[in-house]
C-alpha cells in the first residue's frame, strides 16, 4: 500500500484492499472514501524509513461513524 518514503503508492499491485466488511449499501463508497483519505493526508512524514518493513502494510479499521464529520 504504501513506500518507504511514506506515501500512498501508484496502486497497480498493491492497492488498499477490503479484508472483512459487513454487508452495507454504503461500503463501497465507504471503501472509496477511506482510500482518498490516506492518499490525501501523504506524505506519513512521521513513519520511520528504516522501519518501513514493520508499516508497509497497515490494517485500518473505519465505519460509516468515521465519517459523519463529527
């Protein structure tokens, strides 16, 4: 999902993935909505390049509450 520069890369192989939903007429939006938000707050200045090997791959939970704004 991510390079060691700590941005969001060009997701040809390596696009964020949906790993476990329940079911919902909002998901994919949801899905869409989560995967602008990581592309939009990159760079993750604050991850550490020489321990990309332990974040490359982030699990992230959201729900549609996440994104009432609120």
């Amino acid at each position: 999902m991510s390079h060691s520069r700590g941005a969001v890369q060009n997701c040809h192989r390596n696009c964020p993935q949906l790993i476990e939903a329940s079911a919902s007429a909002k998901g994919p939006l949801l899905m869409r909505s989560a995967i602008s938000a990581l592309e939009a707050c990159q760079p993750y200045a604050m991850l550490p390049v020489d321990r990309y090997g332990e974040w490359k791959v982030l699990d992230l939970s959201f729900t549609t509450q996440d994104f009432l704004g609120s």
